[in-house]
C-alpha cells in the first residue's frame, strides 16, 4: 500500500495522525512539505484528490495569507495555488495521500477512510 503524509513535525495533528497511520500498520511515505514543497502540478493534484477548493486548504492564520491579501475573494484558484507553493506554510495539514485518493487529518481519524 503506498501512502504518502504531507507531514510538519511540530503540528500535533500531523504528529497524531502519522501515529494513527502506524498503529494500523501503514508506514507512510513522509513527505516534509515546508522543506520539500509540491510543485504547482502536484498541488493541483492534491486539491483534486482531497475533493475540495484551494480556498479550503488554506491556512487563514497565517501571516503569508495576511501579507498576500488572500481573503480577496476575486482571487482566483490559481493564484491561491501558486500562493501555497511559494508559501507551503499556507497549506493545511496533514494530507494522506493513497493512490486517487486524499484525506486531511483533521481530526486524524478522517484519514482511515482511504486506507
């Protein structure tokens, strides 16, 4: 089975849910995505997988999303997207990723639903 965790080592949720990955035997492949950010191809893939807008992955706390005036809402998806790979603190977290499919983990027992 192969899974990928788009992982931040000191969110608790992201920490959480790599553990509950474990417990159930999956040793995901850990993706640290503010050293080792997605590209604008592999974003747009994520978005698709997860099900959702850009806009929903977001990070609205911080600061790049103040300093970028992102809560424009003429804003369009690409430019949302472009803003989370130059900035990935922007991006949500965790993300699973099995195959077509993605999950957040938020909260962490949402991620099962793909394994």
């Amino acid at each position: 089975m192969d899974v990928t965790i788009y992982h931040n080592p000191r969110c608790s949720k992201s920490r959480q849910t790599l553990q509950l990955l474990q417990e159930q035997g999956v040793e995901p492949t850990i993706r640290l995505y503010l050293e080792n950010s997605p590209s604008l191809k592999e974003l747009k893939e994520v978005i698709n997988k997860l099900g959702i807008t850009p806009r929903e992955l977001l990070r609205k706390g911080e600061d790049a999303y103040k300093e970028n005036q992102l809560s424009n809402k003429d804003l369009s998806d690409d430019v949302l997207i472009k803003a989370m790979v130059e900035f990935p603190k922007l991006i949500e977290r965790p993300i699973v990723i099995k195959g077509d499919q993605a999950k957040l983990g938020r909260p962490p027992e949402q991620v099962l639903e793909i394994l």
